[in-house]
C-alpha cells in the first residue's frame, strides 16, 4: 500500500486496491445503451466532467475535503455542445449545476421568484411572471427538445473514487467511437486522497489536540486515458486551474507533454468566466508518438501553439463556454477527417 515509505498509487495499483462505487455496473450498462443508439443515429459524442471531486476522511462519512467548483463550466459548455448537434454524457458532481435547469440555480435566480399567483373568484392558478416568460420560454424548449431527441445522458459522481471509476469505464465505452468521441475534462479532481485501507471507520474524534493526516497523491490518469481506456483516438480536452497567471502556460503545456493528448485549456480563477487559453500541438493531426518520432526535445518544446480567447465582461449576455465549444467543434471536425463545414451547427 503506497504511503510515506512506499511508491506513489499508479492507476493500476488504485483500481486493484480501491473499491469500485456501488452502483457502477447500472451506470455503464446505461451509457452502453447511449452509446448504441447515438452511434446508430450518426452523432458524435462528448463526455463533460463538470463539477468538484470531494475526499472523505471516514468510512462513515461526516468529514471530507472538497475541490471547487460551482458546475458552471460543464453544464454551460453541454448545453453549446447539444446545439452544435453532439450528444452529451454529463458526467456531473452531485447537486452541482446541470445544463438547462443552471439559468434558475436556486441560490442566484430561485425559480418560485418567477411564479406568481393568478387568485379567480372559485380558484387560483399559478403563472409565470410576464416579465420572465421570454427567457424561460426559451430555456424550456431547448430542454424539451434534447429531452425529446435523448441525446442528453447524466451520471452523478461524488467522490474522488467514484469520479475515478466512472471515468475509466465511460472511457472504454466511448472508445467504440474512435475519432467521433471527444472527452472534456472541466471537473475539479482532487490531487491527494485517502486509501480505503488508511480510513478511520468512524466520525474522528476532537479531543485529541491537532488532526494530522497524511495523504496519498491521486494517481495521474491522463496517461492511461490517452493511452489504454480511449485507444488513442478519443479528443481529449483537459482543463488547468491556476491561481497565480504565471504558472498558466508552463503547466498547461507540462500537462500536453506529459500526457500527449489534444488540447490543455487553461484559466485563471478570477477570470475563467472572460479569459482562457488553448494550448495545443502546432499539428492538430499529430498524436504525441507521431510528433515524438518527429522531433527532438528542443523543437517539441516549439510545437506548443497558444491561443487566447477573451470575451467582454460587461456584456452579461455573453458566455464564454459559446466560443470555446465553437473553437472545440472546429478542431475535432479535422481531428475526425470531416470537411470543415461540418462544423456548423
Ligand atoms: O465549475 P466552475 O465554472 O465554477 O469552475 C470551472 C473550473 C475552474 C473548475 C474548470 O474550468 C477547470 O479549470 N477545471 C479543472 C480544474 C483543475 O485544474 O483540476
């Protein structure tokens, strides 16, 4: 068991000693059914993680530790990838934001603040505010469409284990799809966690003066991902959080080295919702064993291509989810080998 003394989990070592989440098995079969009928219909697929991982310190869980993440990203980004005529498996953390029903999140825009009373003389009616009937009008046949066309697929994951899991076995799955499956990783995923087998089974006692944990790092599964569970050919577009701007662009392009898939989008924190950066190989076609065959060290290091994306901030009508997944779309149509009119929604 990985430790102080002991090497770091690979992902081969977490999945033989870290128990699957109940209800695993349910959650693939319906994703098999998704996948066969979304195939079957000719669509390509997107698998959007959105939200954060939490990590429980008992078995009997009272205590955890939590990674940000209000949901914004992923349920907004869904919502541009089912107008751009891809199915969407939303894979979610529980309560966090959903597409469609995010526009009446209960905290920001509770959604009985757009019902009023209609009182008759025998009877009263509920109605929507005039003043909201537009906007919800339009949210509501958006959602009543992808409902009607099932092309929407959600699982919930809490935990950093669960996320794990899910996320191997979605892969598998969608690696029938080659080329047509694209893989967007906007969750918030914990870096250290507790094994099972170091977890106390109860509630921890205070009482005890300080709480001294010692975690273990949550093994880095984009390698495998690239690699094993999508058979090379999925489009896999990672995310990277920074806090301190500077570290932006040498972690995203680390991330593309290290791991060799397609894109690392990198934002800010304080300016995810107006500011981020695509970092990507110069050849979009090239997978990394192609471009390492190709080059030496020092030209990869040129093979780096960034591009800023920015939209204005005082203009609330715009999200910024509409010119990534647009910009995402472009280059997953060559990635695919479709001409590039094929990306119009
Ligand atoms: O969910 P949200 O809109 O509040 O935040 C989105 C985000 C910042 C979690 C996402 O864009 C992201 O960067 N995800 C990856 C985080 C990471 O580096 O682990």
């Amino acid at each position: 068991m990985p430790g102080s003394s002991s090497p770091p989990f690979s992902a081969e070592s977490y999945f033989a000693t870290q128990p699957p989440p109940p209800g695993l098995e349910q959650d693939i079969a319906g994703v098999k059914e998704f996948v066969k009928r979304q195939t079957e219909e000719g669509r390509k697929i997107v698998l959007v993680t959105s939200g954060g991982t939490t990590v429980p310190l008992e078995l009997n869980v009272v205590r955890f530790l939590d990674n940000f993440s209000a949901g914004t990203r992923g349920a907004t980004s869904a919502e541009y990838f089912l107008k751009a005529g891809y199915a969407v498996i939303f894979m979610h953390r529980q309560f966090s934001l959903q597409p469609f029903s995010r526009h009446y999140s209960h905290s920001t825009n509770p959604f009985l603040d757009f019902l009023e009373i209609d009182r008759g003389p025998t009877s009263q009616e509920i109605c929507v505010t005039p003043s909201k009937r537009e906007d919800l009008l339009q949210v509501l046949a958006l959602y009543k469409a992808v409902q009607a066309a099932g092309t929407l697929h959600t699982l919930t994951f809490v935990t950093v284990n669960d996320y794990l899991w899910l996320l191997r076995a979605v892969s598998q799955e969608l690696s029938t799809m080659k080329r047509k499956a694209m893989y967007y990783l906007a969750a918030a995923v914990s870096d250290f966690f507790l094994p099972r087998q170091k977890m106390s089974e109860h509630k921890i006692q205070s009482g005890k003066g300080s709480l001294h944990i010692e975690m273990d790092q949550v093994p880095k599964i984009l390698k495998p991902m690239v690699e094993d569970w999508t058979g090379k050919d999925g489009y896999i577009v990672s995310f990277k959080l920074e806090t301190d701007q500077s570290l932006l662009i040498p972690k995203a392009q680390a991330a593309l080295r290290r791991y060799g898939h397609q894109v690392v989008i990198g934002n800010d924190l304080n300016r995810r919702k107006f500011e981020v950066v695509f970092i990507s190989w110069k050849s979009p076609k090239a997978t990394i064993s192609e471009v390492d065959s190709n080059l030496n060290p020092e030209s990869r290091e040129n093979s780096f291509e960034e591009s800023w994306l920015r939209i204005d901030i005082t203009d609330s009508n715009q999200e910024i989810e509409e010119n990534i997944i647009a910009e995402l779309v472009k280059r997953h149509t060559v990635w695919v080998g479709e001409p590039e009119s094929a990306a119009a929604p």
